[in-house]
C-alpha cells in the first residue's frame, strides 16, 4: 500500500451550528480561521447524535470512532427498568446478597442531574426499590450538578431525592461534582468527597457538617460557590463507612489493613466522571496518592472488600463488578488503521482525556502504533478564575504541531475543549473567549496539516456554545440538539460533501481519504462527493 497523507481530526467540544444571534457565542465570536476554512474547504452539518436523543460527548466520540450509531450506555439499563428485572442484573444481584448476608449498608453514589449525559433519577429510583425489597439499609451520596443543567438546582433536586428516600434510605452526604467527578487527575479534590463519604470524623481532617442537603447547599450559596462547587459536607448522623483493621496472618509478611465493611454502587451510566472516585476507594491510585492520602497510622486503607463495590456502567478498565459493561466495538476506525500499520496520536487536554481514548473506540489501552498524549487542564476548573484559560488549548495544539512536523505520523485525533468548559460556567463572554482560542489553535493546526500535505477534518461532538440562552433571555445550559458542522481540507480539487449525514459518518470518510477498505461492521457511509473524470 502507498504511504496515505496524513490525517488529521480535530474536534471542536461543545460548538454547534445555530443562526439565530441571541446567545449564541459562536456567532459573536472572532473566528478569522474557520471562516477562512469555510470558503476554502468544502463543508457541510451533521446530526451528532444520529439516533434521535440528547447529543452528548461520549456518545459522540463513540459515534465518530464506531462509524456506527452506537447504544446508548443506558438503554439496556431503561430496558430492564422498563421490563421489571433490574434486580436479575449480576452484579446488583452480588451485592445485595452480599448486603443480606453480611448485614452490610448499601451506599449509593449518584449524580442529581436534570440532564442525562451522566446519570438518571429513574435509575436510583430504580436500584433504591431492589434494596426496599431486599430491606436493606441505605445511605446515598448526592453528587449536584450545576453543568449540564441550571447552575442552582439543587434545592428542587434534593425535593425529588427526599421523596424517593421516603422510607427507603438516608442521605449521607453532599458535594458538587468538581469534588467527586473530577476528571483531570485533581486528587485533592476526589479525596475530599471521599473522605466525607469513607472515614469516620475522628479520623483524619474535619469534615464539614449540616443537619439537612438544604443547609449545606445553602451555606455553599453563601459562599458564592453553584451545585457544582459545594464542598463536601455530612448530613446528619452520618459518621463514615463502617470498618476495622484485619490482617492475614496466613501469608509470610502479615499486614494490617482497614477495610470497610459495606458494599457500594456507583450510579452514574456513563463511567467517566466518577472512574477517579472509584479507583480511590479501590485503593488503585498512583502510589504517592495511596501514602499520603489512604492510610491510617502508615496502615492501608481499603474503602471496600474486594467486590464489594460495583458500577453500573463501565468498560474493560474497571475490574469491580459491573451491572452494565460498555459493548466491544468490532472493526472500529482505531482498528483498522493499527491492522494497516498505521500510526495514530490522541490528544486532548486531560479532563477531556476518556473522548479521545476510551470512548473513541471503548478501549482502555493504546493500538500497537498509537500513542496518547494528554496535556493538563489548564489548572481550572467551571466556576473559577483562572490566569490564562486558553493554557490547555494551545498546549493540545503545539503538541499535534511538533507531532506532524516530526514525520511519521498517519492519523491524529485531537478534542479542543476550551469552548465545551467555558459554556459549561452559563458566562458568554468566557465562551467568546475559549473559542476565540479555540479557532487560533485550528488555524495553527491546519497550517501544520498543510505543511505535512495532509487532510484536516474539523467536527464537533454536540452543541452547546451556539446556545447559552433560551428565548426568553434566561440562561441555558447543558448540550443542546443543533447540528454539528464538519469541514474538510485537502481532500482534491472539486471534492464536496453531501448533506444528511451524522457523526457515524467521518470514520468512512476519513478511510476513503487514508485508502483503506471499510469494514462491513461500520454502517455509516462516506461524506466524500468525488467529481465525475
């Protein structure tokens, strides 16, 4: 096979397509590279989810990896809601015996969202009536949302939980998702929601207090912090997991260890946002993580007994027991290049880091040929101030740029950020910004794409930037359901696009550029309209 010119895909979080002007940052903002673009390169919208639901990252990233519209994370969940056998599921099944026999606790961490890119009330609903049933006992850890919804909700959210909890269970404690679902290798921040819901007070730091969800909500506001920012906190009687020290005397060098004595359930369906939380209560942390933080009297501590702690979604990275794993895709675009020989580069700025490897094609390791780059978030986080936001976003784009002038380089895929975090904060004149970044990053990229006489693709992977208000003037926040745009630079001279495709669409497309076979697995079909010779 000839050497293919490279490939480039580069992926613009968060901007979608919309004309109207009203809140739509991506209009107001200066973008002098992708207009340029435009009306160079032929380009044409797609549909980013492609199966008629709310558009979201993962799903997206999926979609464009696949060349497949993919099931959801949590249709099969729904389904056997809906069928009325969700307590048949295996691994729920192991813990809540394990629960009976044991008279263990069941803890319950879940994200409280009017979104459902992450978690859903009718799936705690749903687990809280196996464990009534079973008569177990159980707290929940409320996770408030803040970024794919309104940015005070929490007061009508905890509404909807106190009722559900009704007879059922107890709330335990309260924090916002930038502490339990930190993505970016923040462990300071993981660890402070996982000591609120493992240690007991006397144990390690203070742990802030409340009587009720309300009053610690409530005291975050006074601080001027949204659901996403509230730190911490206990609800009540709440005093931590129950626990002891054991040790094996069996082995050759018996060691203490404390361990809890309950199960856990992590409720989120798509896996991501709490895989961090999860591998700290598995004790599986970098080991300067595991010394200073989860010990106790330079003894290890164990959050939970080996499978004692179960997700409900999640991939082959997770070696609890999952109710829900994630499917294998086969033949996915990832695939067939490393079949081909061919070299390939992920990049993204590391809160973004699960799009760009494990959603693109649902594994938790590198292709023989690939490699992944990750480059720290720039340091802040939704909500904050911080010095320079466009950090990250330059540093993803130098990184691609000295890659492709290295040489060698056959596919890359990189996932600009900056606009998707910026709108998440409600702010426009923050999203004008990231994306004023964000089209100085594309540019840089496209003349390095230029220079190595390769083809560049600029996508999304769902809306949200092009929206920050509704009608009426009120913000908005969380995905929206406007079309993606895509343009291609370098595929020929009187090359155009068709319309009516989706994002399952650009894996054909690219290996129709790259010369190779599409896979009979990959359904989608290639955007590329050649002229007639």
């Amino acid at each position: 096979m000839n050497k293919p010119r490279p490939v480039v895909l580069c992926v613009l979080d968060g901007v979608g397509e919309r004309s109207e002007l009203a809140g739509n940052a991506v209009r107001r903002a200066r973008t002098p590279e992708l207009d340029a673009l435009r009306v160079l390169a032929p380009s044409t919208s797609l549909a980013a989810a492609g199966d008629g639901l709310r558009p979201d990252g993962a799903h997206g990233h999926r979609c464009l990896g696949a060349g497949r519209v993919l099931t959801r994370s949590s249709a099969p969940v729904d389904a056997d809601i809906a069928a009325r056998k969700l307590g048949r599921n295996a691994a729920l099944d192991q813990i809540v015996r394990v629960a009976t026999y044991d008279g263990c606790q069941l803890h319950l961490v879940a994200l409280l969202s009017d979104g459902t890119a992450h978690a859903s009330l009718s799936h705690l609903s749903a687990v809280l009536d196996v464990a009534e049933w079973n008569k177990l006992d159980v707290w929940v850890h409320a996770v408030l949302d803040g970024r794919d919804g309104p940015r005070r909700a929490a007061s009508r959210q905890l509404d909807v939980l106190e009722d559900l909890l009704t007879g059922r269970g107890k709330l335990a404690t309260v924090c916002g998702r930038a502490y339990a679902m930190d993505g970016a290798g923040r462990w300071d921040r993981v660890y402070a929601a996982y000591h609120a819901m493992v240690r007991d007070p006397t144990l390690g730091p203070t742990v802030t207090r409340a009587d009720t969800g309300y009053e610690a909500v409530y005291g975050a506001y006074q601080k001027g912090h949204d659901d996403d920012h509230v730190e911490p906190v206990r609800i009540g009687a709440y005093r931590g997991m129950r626990g002891s020290f054991m040790c094996d005397f069996a082995t050759a060098s018996p060691l203490w260890s404390w361990y809890g004595e309950d199960v856990g359930f992590l409720l989120n369906h798509r896996p991501d946002g709490l895989r961090q939380l999860g591998a700290m209560f598995r004790r599986e942390v970098p080991e300067e993580i595991a010394v200073d933080l989860l010990t106790d009297r330079g003894k290890p501590v164990y959050a939970f007994r080996e499978r004692c702690l179960a997700a409900l979604c999640d991939d082959e990275a997770a070696p609890d027991p999952v109710a829900y794993p994630l499917p294998t895709v086969v033949d996915g675009f990832a695939a067939v290049l490393s079949r081909a020989g061919l070299r390939q580069l992920r990049c993204a700025e590391s809160d973004k880091a699960a799009h760009v490897t494990r959603y693109f094609d649902l594994r938790a390791s590198a292709w023989p040929g690939e490699a992944w780059h990750l480059v720290p978030s720039d340091g802040g986080d939704v909500g904050e101030h911080v010095a320079d936001p466009a950090a990250g976003t330059r540093a993803v784009a130098s990184s691609v740029t000295r890659a492709l002038a290295a040489g060698g380089l056959d596919f890359a895929l990189v996932n600009l950020g900056g606009a998707d975090r910026a709108a998440a904060t409600g702010s426009f004149e923050a999203t004008v910004a990231a994306l004023e970044a964000v089209d100085a990053a594309v540019g840089a990229i496209a003349r390095a794409v230029a220079a190595a006489d390769g083809i560049l693709l600029v996508t999304s992977d769902h809306g949200r930037a092009e929206e920050l208000e509704d009608g009426a003037g009120v913000a908005r926040l969380g995905h929206t359901d406007a079309p993606v745009p895509l343009i291609v630079v370098g595929a020929g001279e009187g090359t155009t696009l068709r319309a009516g495709g989706s994002l399952c669409d650009v894996a054909p497309t690219m290996l129709e550029l790259l010369g190779l076979d599409q896979p009979a697995a990959m359904t989608g079909q290639s955007l590329l309209v050649r002229p007639r010779r």
